[in-house]
C-alpha cells in the first residue's frame, strides 16, 4: 500500500503531493486504528470495559500481515494482559503494540483499568480506561525512486511521542452484550518538517468510535454460536461494518467467518491445548481492487488463560468422566430446584389458606356484627328479615382489605423463607461417592438461579391463587352466615310463657351445674396440690392414652384368657399375714405397660385425671416383660366385678381399658 513500483516515474512535483496525500491518508481510520479480526476471542483489543471479565488472567500474543504480497505491507503486533479479581468488580490490564506501516508507524503502550457495577441479577455495567504513550516515525527514507538524481526527502525521517487514551463500557447479560469504545479520546498532534512549503506540519490524531454487538446462543450441550457485529468509523471517514460469526465446540475447538464491508470476506479456526493454551488463524481474503495484488490478510494468535479452567470447566472429580460430572451435577441442580419448589409451594399454600381463614373470619364476623339485628315478631306470615346479608360493596372492600393484609404479611416474610428453604435444601443434598464438590461461587449462582426460578414459577401462581382463594372463602363465608341468619329466623319461636314445670326443671338444672361446677373446683384443686413433677402435660397424656390403646390390642388374646380363666377362679381364702402392698387374687388393671417409665407416668395420670390417687403398679408373673397400672385388688371375685361396674358408671375422667386380672 505504501511502497511505490520501480517502474513508476515521478518528479519532484508528483512526489510532493505524494507526501501530502499519505499525510492526509494517516487521518483514515486503518492508518491510525490497528485493524484485527480476532477480537471475536479477545474483546479487550476494541474495548478496555472487557478486562478481567472473569475474574481471570488472560495473556495473549497477536501478528497480523496485512495486503500480503506487497512489498512494505502493514504488519502489527499486539501483546495483551488482563486480570480479574474474586468479586469481579474490578479489572487490570495492558498492551505493548507495534504498527508499521512502512512509511508511517507506531510504537507504544497503554494501561488499563476496568469497574463493573451489577445492574441486577442478570445485568452488569462496565467502564474501562487505557491511558499510555505512542510513538510516531514518519519513514520516507523506506521509498524507493527510479532516479537518484530527483532532488527529493528519500532520506528524510521524523518521529515525535504523544498520549493516547481509549475510553469504553459495555452492558452485559449472559446471553447479551452491547458495547461502544471512543479510541484516540483525547486528540493528539505529531509536528514534522514540511518540504514543500519549508515550513513545520502537523500530523493529528483524531477520536474514533467502535461500536460492538454480541449474543451467545447455546445449540446443545458444548456447541455454542457467538455472533458479533462492529461498527468502526470517525469523523469525515465512512464507517466499517463487521459481521462474524464464532462457532465454540465444548471450548476445545472454534471456527470464524466473517465479512468486512468494501474490504474482504474471514475463515478461521483455533484450538485448545491443556492449561488454558490455544492457538489460532484468521484469514482475510479482499474483494476489492486490491485483490489484484494481494494475498490477502494472516492473523495468528497465542493465547494463555489462567484460572479459566476452575472458573468454567472444572476438571471432572476422581472417578468420574466430564460427561458424567456433567451430567451429576444437572441432576444435583434439579434436585434442588424442584425440593425448593415443592417447600415453597406445601408451606407457602399452607400459610396462605390459615391466613385467608383467619381474615376472611375477622373480616365477615365483623362486618355481620356491625349489622343492626331486626326485631323479632311473631308475625307468621311476615317473611325472615335478611339485614345480616352484604352488600356487593362490601364484599369487594372485604376481599380488598383480606388480599390487603395477607400479602403484606406474604413479602415480610419471603426473604426469610427463601433463605431458610434454600440452606434447608443445600444441607441436604445427597451424598455421591466421589462426588464434585461446588465451588462458593457456583453454590451462590444455584441459590440465585434457583431463587429467581421459584420466585418467577410461584409469584404469579400464589397470586392468583391468593385471589381465588379469598373469593372463594369470602362468597362461601357470607353464603353460610345468610342462611344461618335464615335459618335463625324461620326457627325462631313464638313468644312462650314458662310453666311451673318448666321453672323447676331450670332450677333442676341448675343445681346440676352448681355440683358440676363445685366437682370441677374439687378435682382443680386436687391437681394444684400435686407437685409439678408429678403432673401430667396433655402431649404426654395423648401418648400414654396411645400406648395404652395399642398395648390393649396386642393383650387381647391374653385378656381373652384371663376372662375364661375369671368365670372359672373362686374367691380367696383370707390371707393371715396379708402385706399392705400385696395384690390379691382378683386385681382390677386399668392399664397395661413395657416399660416401668410409662407405667409411673400413667400412674401420675391416673391420680390427676381419672381421681385414683391410690393406683399400683404390678409385674404380673404370667406375662413376663409386662407392668400392670391397678387401681385395687379384691379377694372376693364379686368385690371385683362391682368395682369394675362402678368405673364405667361415670360420664367423664374414665380410663377405657379396664378389665380383672386374676392371679394363680
């Protein structure tokens, strides 16, 4: 592009404006701006915002030969760095760069610093900034002439330094992102010696724009297409349009193709070595004019990415291929998923219908009292007055102020039991032998995806469930307590006058409730007498009533044997030397135990319930392993069946299970 043919002729005339229209050309967007093509692997070449975008460390080497074929064609060369941090917050990095243009090149470097700032749980803002130094030679001693003797600069050189500084951001998802960079941001002037005019020239470098467009579509597990489009242009300088397209084989693999505008259509392909190293080729074949005489372009680059491999594609655990590591670790993702999903929703509905109860109880009963009652008559023929009924109004602000009340109690305590559920479903996730251990951070994505997918699948369910449920509860609600009110009043009865009869069976009645009550009073202040160590609590008192009835199951063939072996016995002959603490023949069990703790347990029960301060407890020798809670024993086989008569005669506080075990 810049070298001139040993058969042109020019005189001084024509070389001088030869001078002035590379001068010009060096204000072009490919003359200022390297130009690559494999920014579709490393975007830190178009845009700073892109380093440490991973939070890891990237290093790679790039040669380009640009219109190959010609004599002092452009070659660039390009070395760049960046890292990241933990929190992927920040970002470092920096280039060396060399582009010589024959006539024109540069040399320099830049420094790069990156913040990202997350936007939301998918969304992330990042800004970038190179600042460094380059240094211009304009080298027209490289031109060759076909005569020595034109009086001409062929042996003229000029260089100068000037700073350059590239300002980017971009906004990115997973699956998107979109970013513009201002190259050049702050303009920058190179003096030289002007020939023709013997007088200083100023060679300027001007503010560029590349604007960048990529989407990652996954096609199936490990095949993955990336296609980018960018848009490079200045000021005065129509722009260029690239469209590429990568094609990812499970990260081992890649290929390139692309089209430049008015330029040359790309084929490339790389490949993965262990330790993060790959390789790569880009070829760029012109379509214009210049394909006359030119090769083309080549693009080789190196690249090296450090902690990529624990970051990404973590190395498959002891005994396990990648696809099966894979494939265990969807299973175990799954696995949470739906167990947080099937928590949420079991306790969530749950909640939600006792909530929906409570208020659709609170709501109707207050706004039925709040009714004025209507006379009674005794009217037959006038019809049931239906004032405690609602008004449509009225069940629409019932069911705003329900929906109202339930759903701010619903978002104070989601946060809550997100958490809870979640570090729940993370304890208990199943054991593998030999199973890949997750990372904090990919244990943080799970809780998040999985957050935001029970969120997404539930919100809307529970909503409108919500609002069917307090419809529902609300209509039926006020449906029963209207007919109840009808009820009520077509039942209601006439006006009666009290007999005498009627006034003495009241006052019988009542003396009924007064021993009732004063029975109540007794047996309250029998249990306050009892230490609280010998009280019963109703938990342990449902658990023994159980045990009694299962343990009453299990001795029915034993009671069955004990009953013929009772119609057969005959009374006792009186014990001379009787101790007090000694059964006799005839014992009345009002329970049956295995253990000698849930016998004294129940026999603290008996005392504070069923009034038998005085029970017993007996190992029977016919039924080894087994303790019998009694009440009392008898030598006459008649003592013992009223007794057991006498138990059954009362209403209340009765033991179920009582029965005479006779003893041999």
């Amino acid at each position: 592009m810049y070298s001139i043919s040993n058969n042109l002729k020019m005189n001084k005339t024509i070389f001088s404006i030869l001078i002035i229209l590379t001068l010009s050309i060096g204000s072009a967007f490919s003359q200022q701006i390297p130009m690559f093509s494999s920014y579709t692997i490393n975007k830190f070449l178009i845009n700073p915002s892109y380093a440490g975008i991973n939070g890891n460390t990237r290093l790679y080497g790039i040669n380009r030969i640009q219109y190959a074929g010609f004599d002092g064609a452009p070659v660039t060369y390009m070395l760049t760095g960046d890292a990241g941090f933990k929190t992927k917050k920040f970002g470092i990095g920096g280039m060396l760069f060399s582009d010589n243009n024959s006539l024109i090149s540069q040399n320099g470097f830049q420094l790069t610093y990156s913040y990202t700032v997350k936007l939301s749980e998918k969304w992330n803002l990042g800004m970038g900034l190179n600042a460094g130094m380059v240094q211009w030679n304009m080298n027209f001693d490289q031109l060759r002439i076909d005569n020595p003797d034109e009086d001409v600069v062929s042996a003229y050189r000029s260089s100068a330094t000037s700073f350059r500084s590239d300002f980017g951001f971009r906004i990115n998802s997973d699956k998107i992102e979109i970013g513009v960079t201002i190259p050049q941001v702050v303009a920058s002037k190179v003096n030289y010696t002007d020939y023709l005019k013997n007088a200083n020239g100023k060679y300027t470098s001007i503010p560029h724009y590349i604007v960048n467009l990529g989407y990652n579509l996954s096609i199936n597990e490990g095949l993955k297409l990336k296609p980018t489009v960018v848009v490079r242009g200045a000021m005065d300088i129509n722009p260029q349009i690239d469209a590429m397209a990568l094609l990812d084989i499970k990260n081992k693999f890649y290929a390139l193709v692309g089209y430049r505008t008015n330029y040359a259509v790309s084929l490339g392909g790389g490949f993965g070595l262990s330790k993060g190293i790959m390789v790569g080729y880009i070829y760029d074949r012109p379509l214009n004019d210049i394909s006359q005489y030119s090769n083309g372009s080549h693009e080789v680059i190196v690249g090296i990415s450090i902690g990529s491999k624990s970051a990404e594609e973590p190395q498959p655990a002891k005994g396990l291929s990648a696809d099966a590591e894979k494939k265990l670790r969807l299973e175990m993702e799954k696995s949470i998923q739906d167990k947080l999903a099937l928590d949420f929703e079991s306790k969530l509905n749950a909640e939600l219908e006792a909530r929906i109860n409570k208020a659709v109880e609170e709501q109707v009963a207050k706004a039925i009292i709040s009714k004025p009652a209507a006379p009674v008559t005794n009217d037959t023929k006038s019809k049931p007055s239906t004032d405690n009924s609602l008004s449509k109004e009225e069940i629409e602000k019932i069911k705003k102020e329900i929906e109202e009340k339930i759903r701010i109690q619903m978002e104070a305590n989601y946060s809550k039991l997100i958490d809870e559920k979640i570090k729940k479903a993370n304890e208990s996730k199943p054991v593998v032998t030999e199973t890949p251990k997750i990372s904090a951070e990919e244990a943080e994505k799970l809780r998040k995806e999985s957050e935001e997918k029970i969120k997404k699948n539930l919100e809307e369910t529970l909503k409108k469930d919500m609002s069917d449920k307090i419809n529902k509860a609300v209509e039926e609600k006020i449906d029963s307590e209207t007919k109840k009110a009808k009820e009520e009043e077509l039942n209601k009865p006439k006006e009666y006058k009290m007999t005498s009869k009627d006034k003495a069976m009241i006052d019988s009645l009542k003396m009924k409730d007064l021993a009732n009550e004063k029975r109540i009073s007794d047996l309250e202040k029998l249990i306050k007498s009892f230490p609280e160590s010998d009280r019963v609590e109703n938990t342990e008192m449902r658990q023994l009533s159980s045990t009694v009835h299962n343990n009453d199951i299990e001795l029915k063939k034993f009671k069955a044997e004990n009953k013929t072996l009772f119609d057969r016995a005959s009374d006792a002959p009186p014990s001379k030397n009787a101790s007090a603490d000694e059964a006799s023949k005839f014992v009345l069990v009002l329970a049956c135990f295995k253990t000698l703790k849930e016998a004294q347990q129940y026999q603290k029960l008996a005392a504070q319930t069923f009034e038998f301060p005085d029970c017993k407890i007996l190992k029977p020798d016919q039924l080894d392993g087994w303790y019998f809670v009694y009440q009392k024993s008898f030598d006459k086989k008649k003592q013992a069946w009223d007794a057991y008569g006498k138990i059954f005669e009362k209403e209340t506080n009765t033991p179920k299970y009582v029965w005479v075990y006779v003893m041999e």
